[in-house]
C-alpha cells in the first residue's frame, strides 16, 4: 500500500480523467484525494457513495467527509435511521463545540463507546460520569479516540479493553451502515486474520499510539507476524478491484 502526499500531485493533474483516476488507485495508492475526486465525477448515487465510503476509511477524523459520507448515504437510503442521528450529533456537537453548555457536553458523542466500557465492565459508570464530568472544564470530548486516550492516559482502562470495546463499536456502526468497513474488518471477513488477531493489533496500535509511535493497522499486522507484507498489499488491492468490478470497470 503506497501512501500519497496530501494534496496528491497525480489528483492535481489528473482531476478530471476518471480512467487515470481509477489507474491511480489500481496501482495501489491509498489516495483519499483520488477518492474525493471520483465522488465528485461519478452520476450514480451509489458510486457517489461508495467513493465517500473510500474516503472516509482514509481519513476517520476528518468531520467533513464523514459528513458528506452520511449525507450520501441518505441520498441512497433516505430512511436510514441511523445515519440520519449520527449527522444530527455531528451538527449538534458542531454547533456547540465553540459554546461552553455543560449541559450538553454531559451527552459527548462518544457516548456509545462510554456505554459499551460500562456494560463490559472495564469502567463503572461512576467512573465514566467523573471522566466527561472534568472533561466539561477543558476542551470537550468531541470523537471517541479523544475518550478513549483520556481513559488510557488515567489508567482507567487498558488498550486491550479499549481496543475490544472498538471493535464492537466500529461491528455495530458498519451494521447500520452510518460507518463504513474498515481495511481490518476486510481482513476478517475474508478470512484473512481471526477476529482475534485484530483485536490484538488494534491494542497494539494503541499502546504505540500513546507513546506517539503512529503506525497504520496494515504496519501493526505485519510486525506482528500476523500477515505478510505482500498478502495485506494484496487484499487491499482485492478490495480496491472489487470496487471496479461493482461498477462495471
Ligand atoms: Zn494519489
């Protein structure tokens, strides 16, 4: 998997060629500008959709593509429930995250991820109540990773348990469709690594992640042996043609 520079000079030049767009990403870059700009050239709402849904795996923290993923979604199922309350916290905790209203900052997005700890078990809900609560005084918690760094950081609970609790959070948003399928779940689902080994590797990521060592999960499974660097570099072109072959390329 080869990473581009952002902003990604064969996109810059390439804009508005979909064939050398789609070459690009056949070679096997992980491109999120290449991505951005089939959303924008493709008709079909679906393709529409589905190039965000490329996007927003690339880019987990950007707001404005997980927006517009969600918007697209809607464009395609317009009754999707969930992806309509997601984009509605989005807004809702944009529209607040410059306004200090305690009252709100009590309910922080990461509210799911809080309540998948507390019914684990690995906090209590005392302990995540005293967590938002002191968070009110400081920046707000505006994404899950925020909550689960702060909890790692005060000890409150391991990378195994956070790593666990992600996992059945990311099972539960590709179900409803308002998160789209990560690589490591790819990975799963094709048989290529155990549910367990990317458990361990999501840990992994982040105990390294808190010592500021960022490595992409793809990295973390090939250091652990788990996966060869030649048989993720497949996959993820697997994945990538598959996408072509839906559209009829
Ligand atoms: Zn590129």
């Amino acid at each position: 998997m080869k990473q581009c520079p952002n902003p990604c000079p064969v996109v810059a030049a390439n804009r508005n060629s979909m064939a050398a767009l789609r070459a690009h990403l056949l070679e096997g870059y992980q491109c999120l500008d290449a991505w951005l700009a089939l959303s924008q050239l493709v008709t079909d709402v679906r393709q529409r959709r589905d190039c965000l849904e490329r996007a927003a795996v690339l880019a987990p923290e950007n707001e404005d593509i997980q927006v517009a993923y969600l918007e697209a979604v809607l464009v395609v199922e317009p009754d999707n429930r969930a992806a309509i309350t997601r984009l509605n916290e989005i807004r809702t905790l944009r529209l607040l995250s410059d306004v200090k209203t305690s009252h709100f900052h009590e309910q922080p997005r990461a509210r799911l991820l809080g309540d998948i700890l507390v019914s684990m078990g690995a906090i209590s809900p005392a302990e995540l109540r005293e967590v938002l609560r002191t968070q009110q005084t400081g920046t707000p918690i505006t994404t899950d990773r925020r909550l689960g760094q702060l909890l790692l950081r005060q000890g409150l609970i391991t990378p195994s348990k956070l790593a666990h609790a992600l996992i059945i959070q990311q099972q539960e948003r590709s179900r409803l469709r308002i998160a789209p399928q990560v690589l490591g779940e790819y990975l799963v689902e094709q048989n290529y690594i155990t549910p367990q080994q990317l458990e361990l590797a999501l840990a992994e990521q982040l105990r390294l992640d808190q010592k500021n060592q960022r490595l992409s999960l793809g990295q973390i499974l090939v250091r652990l042996n788990m996966i060869s660097e030649s048989l993720i570099e497949r996959a993820a072109r697997e994945h990538d043609q598959a996408f072509w072959a839906k559209y009829g390329y």
